[in-house]
C-alpha cells in the first residue's frame, strides 16, 4: 500500500450503514478487495486501524478482520456496522462451500458486551437463508488485546452452554493467516481448528505435522524463557530485545548508536550456547515500542575501548553494516514481540538480549517494515 488507512478514510468519507455503489463503506471495501492481498498486507492495515482510536477506525478494522478470511481460504461477507439491542452481533460472515460457515464477531473496548444467546440463535438459524442446510456453522468472537470482557466470555464458554461459539484473540487470526501463507496450514487445517471434528485422528495428525516443523527447543530448568534455536541458512537471524533507561527517548537511541554509530552491544539469552558470527542477521526490537531496525552484523570489536557506557555489562560488543531503520516501529506478530520481552531480565535496568529466530520470522519483520514503509 502506498497511502494509509486514514489517508483512505479522508477520501472515501464518513463509513456507515448507507446503501449503494459510492456509499463511503463500500468505496473502503472496494479498496480493501483490491489493495491488501495477502496476509502480509492485512496485518499493515489491521495494526493502522489500531494506533488511532475512534469510531471510523473501528468499522476499518472490523472489514480488515472480515477481509483476513479471504487468507485461510473462505469467501468473505461484510456486515453491518451498527445492530440493534438485543440483536446478534455479526461484523460479517466466512464461507467455506458445503464444509463451514463462520459468524465472525469483533470485539473491541468500542463493541457493547456480547449477548451469547443471539449470536448463538444466528448460528442455529442462520442470519439469512442459507442454501445448504447440512453446512455445518460456528460463530467465531474475534478479541483485541483491550477488548474488557474476555475473561467473562471465557467463562461463559467453558460452561458448554453455547457449543457452537469459538473464542480467538485479533493476533491468533492474524498468525493462522501467516501460517498459511507459509504452507504450514492448509484450509482444511483451518476448518479442522474452528469445528473440530468428534474423530480426534485428523487433530492428532495436524500436531504431529507441526511437531516436525517446528524449530529445535533448547532443554533448560522450569521458569526459564524458551529460546528456539533458529536454522542457520548463509548467517543466523536474531532479534535482540532492548530495554533503554527511561530517560533515553527510542528514537535518539536508534539514530544515535544503530544508524550513525552502527553498533549494538548485547548479550545472548540464557541457555543459547553460541554468540552472533559475522554475516548474521539482527532485528532490533525495543520494548514498548516495537522492532525498529534490522542489519547484517559485520564483526566484533575486540579491542577493549568502551564504545558504548558500561560496556562491561555486555558479553558481545557488534559493528553493523547495511543497517536499514524504519521510519516508525512495526509489530508484525505479537508472539515475537512477547518471545523477545520474555528474553530480557527480571527488573527495569537497561538490556539488550540476543534471541535466534527463524529465517523466516526474520523476514516477517522486515516484509512488514518494507510495506509499512510503502504507505
């Protein structure tokens, strides 16, 4: 995308319940259909809806969401933005012919409290008339990290009294797309996590698939972080999680010691054996803020001089190349975020801690600053 989401709203205009062509809802929905086209770009649109509050970002963010169906592999429906009292509250509809229809629901701190009993009543009878009667049908509550009532919706679906409900957070959709757009889930995978089926095989069968996949653990005594060792292919990725003094602003940091002085002294994270080589890949991710920078690592200075204060601190001192900051920090996947927050030590003292990740969870981070960049 080369403009933003709010740069879209300022042209389409005010986003409502109007009917027709060039109604300003379906001039939005237009160019959500024609310009995000993979998960990637959902991502972008859905973390823009999310840094501005308001009702206009709202309603983008509920078709963004709608719209990241179309990544698992459904035919996507928009709803309304506005329901009445009591009615079900239905932000649009996922299709998959013949096998699951999907009554998605967001839930934000701007959404009223959901009312179960409707949105369980749609899924039995069906908002509208539904041409195959035998499809089998679940309403899925998307939840944002403010969203107020998910405890309580926890609560009420563990009782069993709505077997039909699925409970989801905004990031675990956003990482089930990834996850297909990386050939580690298919459709029918999808469809098997949001309607199980009573034979647990095929369920079975999908853990075992990640299982393999999945990257080598390191053993380490309970309550430690787990760091997974990333597969090495032409240099090792990392991220390194910073913590900066309070009195340190992120941006005088990032331009000051990454972008001008091209250093970064760190430590590796408990339990990982091996240090950072020449050639290695490194994402810079400070906390509260998000990643910020990636660059490739073009040695170690090893002469004693104290480069950066209380180097003594660090077990590794980095002299970067090709270092490419963003112009604002990304969050392509909270998972990694959280992973690196994880990494950092108990306490508020400055830190910078190296984690290996995958190649491919390199490339998510700079694929999203790339596109972010593009607005």
């Amino acid at each position: 995308m080369n403009v933003t989401v709010n740069q879209v709203l300022t042209i389409v205009g005010r986003l409502d319940d109007s009917p027709g062509f060039d109604a300003a809802r379906e001039r939005f929905r237009r160019f959500l259909n024609e310009r995000v086209t993979d998960a990637q770009s959902a991502r972008v649109v859905i973390q823009q809806c999310q840094q501005i509050s308001g009702e206009q970002n709202q309603r983008a963010l509920q078709d963004a969401v709608v719209l990241t169906g179309k990544f698992l592999g459904f035919d996507t429906t928009f709803g309304r933005y506005q329901r009445d009292p009591g009615a079900a509250p239905v932000s649009g509809e996922w299709e998959s012919r013949r096998r699951l229809h999907v009554t998605v629901n967001l839930c934000t701190h701007h959404t009223a409290a959901i009312e179960l009993d409707a949105l369980a009543k749609v899924v039995r009878n069906g908002l509208n008339p539904h041409p195959h009667a035998d499809t089998s049908r679940v309403a899925l509550c998307v939840v944002t990290p403010l969203y107020p009532a998910q405890g309580h919706i926890e609560v009420m679906l563990r009782t069993r009294t709505y077997p039909d409900v699925r409970l989801i957070s905004l990031g675990g959709i956003l990482q089930m797309a990834d996850m297909v757009a990386a050939g580690r889930l298919t459709h029918n995978d999808v469809l098997q996590v949001l309607n199980p089926d009573v034979n647990l095989d095929s369920v079975v069968h999908l853990l075992d698939r990640s299982a393999i996949a999945a990257p080598h653990v390191s053993e380490h005594p309970a309550g430690d972080v787990v760091v997974p060792e990333a597969e090495p292919a032409g240099g090792s990725c990392w991220i390194v999680a910073i913590r900066l003094d309070p009195l340190t602003p992120p941006a005088q940091f990032v331009a000051s010691v990454i972008e001008k002085r091209r250093i970064l002294a760190i430590n590796p994270a408990p339990h990982v054996q091996r240090s950072i080589q020449p050639g290695d890949l490194i994402c810079a991710c400070i906390t509260g803020e998000g990643f910020v920078a990636h660059a490739q690592v073009a040695g170690a200075i090893t002469d004693g001089n104290p480069v950066v204060r209380d180097a003594e601190r660090f077990k590794q001192m980095l002299r970067l190349t090709d270092v490419t900051v963003y112009g604002m920090p990304v969050i392509p996947a909270p998972e990694l975020v959280r992973r690196a927050d994880l990494s950092l030590p108990e306490g508020a003292a400055p830190a910078a801690v190296a984690i290996p990740v995958s190649r491919r969870e390199f490339e998510l981070v700079t694929r999203s600053a790339a596109l972010s960049e593009s607005r």
